[in-house]
C-alpha cells in the first residue's frame, strides 16, 4: 500500500511541475519579464515551498540542523540534478547553451551561500530587536541580488515593450491561478 500512495504522490508531483512550467512560461510571457526572471524568482520559489514548510517543521521540533541541513543540501542535490539533467538531455546540454546570464545568477547563489556559511562559523549574536544581523544581511544581499539578476537579464534585449505576444497565449490571469493551483498541489 505504501508503494502506491508513493506512486501516486510522485506522479502528483510531476504533473504539478510540469504545470508550473507551463504556467511560469504563460507569466514570463504575458508580463513581457522574461523566462530566467520568472525562473528565478517564482519557479525557484514554488518549488522550495515543501523544503520551506520541512525546515519550519524541524525547527519546531527543536532540530535546527536539520532544517539548515535541510536547505544547504536541497542546494547541493540541485546541482547533482543539473548534471544529471545535462547528461540526459545530450542534444540540448543545459550547461552549454543556458544564457551566460545565468553565470551571474550562479555566482551570486554561490556568494550567498558563502555568506550563510560565514555567519554559521562566525556565530555572532547582533540583534536588531528580535532580528538576527545576519539574517537582515542575507535578506538584503538576495533582494539587491534579485534587482542585479533582472537588470542583467534585460540587457541586450530589445525594448520588452516591442515584443508581441502571440494570440493564442493563455491570458496572464488564467498563468497566474494556474501557476499558484500546480504550486498548491506541491505542498499538500
């Protein structure tokens, strides 16, 4: 029975994503911001919820190295994946023909993780009110990150405004409930 349900969930699980592509595509179409913005922020987003909800569970377990753990390591697999993914996909390598603006991305993936390891080794207890410092920091660094990786993704394109975007592309209304329907089903 075990085996069942877990089939069931796992195909529950690909067909969420699948619809979560979809539906980011309809958003970075209709929104004229772009496949790696919408990737970045709402894809990536989407699928970090159940690792979100993991790590609020482990911490109110009283288990704080399992929830960093949890995340640093969901880090880690995700680029086992992207190999593995590449290696699959032979006619369309991912590592050869993303945008090299996702090299800023990367980077500065690999800045914030260096920051989270700083401030776990550094253990300094600065407060603002209840607030962690380093916690304000890594915030600050991913949000004027977020602003440095949408500015380098509109470069060199042409003005968004000319774009047309083709009749038959689903109103961003119907991207927008489709996207946050296929994200839902990820967490329950």
């Amino acid at each position: 029975m075990a085996w069942v349900v877990f089939l069931i969930t796992a195909a529950l699980i690909v067909l969420a994503a699948t619809q979560l592509a979809k539906y980011g595509d309809i958003i970075a179409t209709r929104t004229k911001m772009g496949g790696m913005f919408i990737g970045l922020l709402l894809l990536a987003g989407a699928t970090s919820l159940p690792e979100v909800l993991t790590s609020i569970s482990s911490l109110q377990q009283n288990a704080p190295n399992l929830a960093a753990g949890n995340l640093l390591g969901s880090n880690t697999f995700n680029m086992f994946l992207l190999a593995i993914i590449d290696i699959s996909f032979r006619n369309r390598r991912i590592l050869r023909k993303a945008a090299l603006k996702h090299a800023v991305t990367g980077s500065l993936t690999v800045f914030l993780i260096g920051l989270v390891v700083f401030f776990m080794l550094a253990n300094l207890d600065i407060k603002i009110g209840f607030i962690g410092l380093d916690s304000l920091i890594i915030i600050a660094v991913y949000i004027l990150a977020v602003r440095l990786i949408h500015k380098n993704s509109q470069r060199g394109t042409s003005s968004t405004e000319n774009i047309e975007v083709p009749t038959e592309t689903p109103s961003l209304m119907r991207g927008i409930i489709g996207f946050l329907l296929a994200a839902g089903a990820l967490i329950f």
